[in-house]
C-alpha cells in the first residue's frame, strides 16, 4: 500500500478488521517490521488523539518517528504554484517536499480544509502533491475532505460494540451545531466507510442476510454532503424519524458542504439547539451507543449526561485510533 486516503486503498474490510483484532489483541507482535525505518509526520494543523495514536502506532512497529508542527519553527510554506512569493511565505512546498521525503520512509500528512475554495479542497491539492513529490508513501492522518484512519478505527469500534442478534445495526449519522465553521472530513469519511461495511455485507450484528448495516445520515437541508462519499446511504431530514430504532448515534457537526449551492461552501447555515443530542434524543433510540470523533463542544453537540453514559464510547473509540493506524502503518511497511 502506497497511499492511504480512501476506504478503498484498504481493499477487503473483513480481513482488515481481523488484522486490527489480530493487533489490539498483541499491538507489538511486528515491532521488528519497522527496524531502521523513519516514520515522518508533518501536521500543518492542530491535533490530540492523531498525533498521539500515530506516533504510538510507528513506536509499536519499531519505526523512528519524526513529529514536524510546520506552523511552530519551521518555514512558512506556500502551496500554490505560480506565485510571486513576496509575503510572509518564505518556501514553497514544492522544494520542502522532497527533503522531508529524503529524511524519512513513510509520511503521514494532516491538512485541513480552507472553507473558501471548494475546487481546491476536493482535489487534495496538498495530499497529492506530497503523493507525486516526496517519493515516499503518504497516509492522511485528516486531510481537507476525509479522516480515514479516524473511520477505521469508527468502523471497528462499531464491530466490537454491535449488538450480537440475527439483526443488522442501524447506525445513524447526526448533524449537530457547532459555533465554527467546521470542514466535512470526518462525516465524508465516517460516511464512506459505512457504506463499504454494507456493500461488503460486513457480519457486524448478524449473518448471512443480516450481515452490513443500515446507515442513516440526518441533518438539516443545505448541509447535503458530497455523493461521491454517500451514495448508498439513506438521507433523513427529520432527526427523530432518522434515530428511531437506532444501534449507534454518530454526531458531528460540517459546515455546509457546497454542493447545491457552492457559494455557501464552508457558511455555517445553521445553529438550530434542538439537534443538540440529549437524553431525549437518546430515547428515541435502541438503547444506542453514542459515537463522536472528539474533541467536542460539550452543551452544543452532545449533554454532559449522554457524553458521560456507560453507553458512550467515544474512549473506546479513540483509544482504537492506535489500532487502526498501527494497521495502516504495518500495511505500508510491508509494501516497501
């Protein structure tokens, strides 16, 4: 594996479940596969659980690990091509590129959406430019619109908690509101994945025709995500209708995503509290576990009492975050 953006760069998720089963239960088994190999990990944003669970996963595969914060000490880079470079930017990314990749084997890359050029985001600009540039295997710890090893380590948490019944899961995605303009990776992703899970009838809560899930996404209009990542996915408009039944309750706010109208690309639409998700949202439910990706805006996305229920996994489900990129890593490692 020479890249890892998307659910398909995985290939058969069954098998990488098993793998992630296989790891969590002895996360050092091949910590002699990364000997004398240098993991980089270049952040141009913020993060907590990534940059711990990441560097954790190369510590547990034996790899030297490099940790770059490009916005504390190093140079101010510039993306685009075809500038006259004449501000505060004083490298270009095109020549920092390949040094990091001259440094190191394997380089995982977290970079943000703008929120002002929708062309630019969804084209991974700064994704593939390290892909074509760096010689190197790249991985997306967040990129401007996906967080896959965030939803592998979803897609597991879900496989370890799903009820054990002849009955597939209902698994929902809620939209909640947020103060900021927040980027669409992580719903794009959690979206995407559980949309693989069901095509490949993964065995989550049953067997044979049981086996997948059925996936919800639910949210007010105008905040429609990209169909590139959920086609095959049912859209609810009406939150109650969408958590009835339901086995596990995602939240997560996105700013809206563009699609109809692509002038209100990364315009937050809405504010709307009764998508809060509290208690009584929760009763609507099939005793749901509660999902969110962390870190989260208590009051606003999720009550403290759901947050803090025996119900919530949003613990477990980070803590998995080691295991799904401990999985990535060895993968890349075994392709060099």
């Amino acid at each position: 594996m020479k890249s890892f953006l998307n659910v398909e760069d995985l290939g058969d998720l069954k098998e990488a479940l098993k793998e992630a089963k296989e790891i969590k239960t002895d996360r050092y088994k091949y910590d002699t596969l990364g000997k004398n190999k240098t993991l980089l990990m270049v952040f141009f944003n913020n993060s907590l659980r990534t940059r711990l669970s990441t560097q954790k996963a190369g510590m547990n595969l034996g790899m030297n690990v490099i940790v770059l914060d490009v916005n504390a000490g190093a140079w101010k880079l510039e993306t685009e091509r075809g500038v006259i470079m004449d501000g505060d930017k004083s490298e270009h990314l095109l020549e920092a590129i390949p040094v990091m990749g001259s440094f190191c084997d394997v380089i995982g890359i977290r970079s943000f959406a703008g929120l002002s050029d929708r062309d630019y985001d969804y084209a991974e600009t700064v994704y593939h430019q390290f892909e074509k540039y760096s010689g190197k295997p790249v991985f997306a710890m967040e990129t401007a619109t996906v967080h896959p090893l965030q939803a592998f380590a979803d897609l597991f948490t879900i496989a370890e908690y799903a009820p054990k019944r002849n009955k597939r899961p209902k698994v929902v995605l809620s939209w909640a509101p947020h103060p900021k303009a927040l980027p669409q990776a992580v719903p794009n992703s959690f979206a995407q994945w559980m949309i693989a899970a069901e095509k490949q009838s993964l065995p989550l809560g049953g067997v044979g025709e049981c086996a997948g899930m059925d996936f919800v996404i639910t949210h007010p209009e105008g905040y429609e995500l990209d169909p590139a990542f959920t086609e095959g996915a049912t859209i609810e408009y009406d939150q109650r209708k969408a958590f009835e039944g339901a086995d596990f309750i995602y939240a997560k706010n996105w700013s809206c995503p563009g699609v109809t109208k692509s002038e209100d690309y990364g315009k937050i639409l809405s504010k709307d509290m009764s998508w809060t998700v509290d208690a009584e949202h929760m009763s609507w439910t099939n005793d749901a576990h509660f999902m969110h990706c962390l870190p989260v805006r208590r009051g606003m996305i999720v009550t403290d009492d759901v947050i803090e229920a025996p119900s919530s996994l949003v613990i477990p489900e980070a803590a998995n975050r080691e295991i799904s990129a401990t999985v990535v890593l060895k993968r890349i490692l075994q392709s060099l």
